[in-house]
C-alpha cells in the first residue's frame, strides 16, 4: 500500500511538469551527448517514466521515443536514489529476453542515474548503454549526479517559462475583456454628451 501510495505522488509530481511529450527537448541535447561522452558509451537517453511508458525527451545513440514501461530497466533505477549499474544484460534473469538485449542492438550494459526533483521525487533517469561491460570510477558516478541536475534544473526552467507564458496570456485575456466592457459605457457617454451638447446649442 505504502509503494501503490508512493507511485502516486511520483505520478502527481511528473504531471506538475505538464510535459507535452509531442514536442522537442533540444535543449537536453548537449546533456544526453555529454553523458554519452563521459561514459564512453555509444548510446545515452534521457528518460521520463509514465504510468505506463518511458517517454525518451532526448536520445543519442539510438532513435527512440518511447517503449512499454515494462520493457525499461530506467524503471528499475527510480526505484532507488543511487545509480543502478548492470553488466552481462543477457545473463539477467529480469532482462536477458528483453528486445533490445535478446535483438538489436544487443545491449549488455545499463548504467542509469535518477533524474531527482528538488523535493526527492524520481520522475525518470538518465542512462547510458553499451553492447560491451565497463565499470564506473566515483569521479564519472559523480558527473552524472551533476548532469541529472542540471537536466531537473532545465525541466524546472521549461515548466516556469511555460507558466509565465500561460500567465501573460491570462492577462492579455483580462485587458482585452475589460477594454471591451469600457469602451460600450464610454461610447454611450460620449454620444449622450454630444446629444446634450446639441441640444444646448439649439436652445
């Protein structure tokens, strides 16, 4: 009950970021890119999980949008606040029949860090992914603890830009209405003035 209570909330905070998955995230691009460097893998993704999808915002490496929740082992490293690191994906009783280890491409390594909100919830990860193993120094394990921030940072920057757009638009709406509703009583004001006015000069 208390994990089913917990994917709620981690469900609730996701959609705080009202995320429109239909549009580009380029500017998470240098970030997938970076991650894919500083790992020495060919492939990286950055990725947000749904109720039942993992929806890849930026990829490099492997064209990808989204796949089953079931199906991701990103779903697995928001479980907890530190990195998961898996080699030998094709020897592991949970992934070793998964489309991308049993077909192509063939992956046998995962390394995901959690994409962390600055309240502790888990809303995706950030991972990287070989056809070969390798292993983590704490220096990189620590690099992808910095860019998992910056990549929060940057959502964080997307939903605040997209709130002040939505109320300025508001507020346009407000001055357009009220500028409606002022101009008929003046309109009356000014036309019954000028019916006093003449009046006054046939007098």
């Amino acid at each position: 009950m208390i994990k089913a209570k917990s994917e709620i909330n981690r469900l609730l905070k996701l959609a705080e970021f009202d995320i429109d998955y239909s549009n580009d995230f380029h500017e998470l691009d240098d970030l997938s890119k970076l991650a894919a460097h500083v790992a020495g893998t060919p492939i990286s993704l950055i990725n947000l999980i749904g109720a039942n999808t993992q929806w890849s915002i930026s990829n490099h490496g492997m064209d990808v949008n989204q796949i089953p929740r079931k199906y991701s082992i990103c779903h697995h490293a928001i479980k907890n606040d530190v990195y998961l690191e898996l080699n030998n994906l094709d020897q592991h009783s949970d992934f070793k029949d998964k489309p991308y280890v049993k077909g192509d491409p063939n992956l046998r390594f995962y390394f995901g860090f959690p994409l962390q909100t600055t309240d502790g919830v888990n809303i995706g990860a950030i991972c990287v992914m070989d056809r070969k193993n390798h292993s983590f120094s704490p220096e990189k394990i620590e690099m992808f603890k910095i860019i998992s921030e910056e990549v929060i940072r940057r959502l964080e920057y997307r939903k605040l830009v997209k709130e002040l757009r939505n109320r300025l638009e508001e507020a346009n709406e407000v001055s357009r209405k009220v500028s409606h509703d002022i101009r008929g009583p003046i309109g009356g004001i000014i036309g019954l003035s000028q019916i006093i006015k003449e009046h006054a000069e046939d007098q």
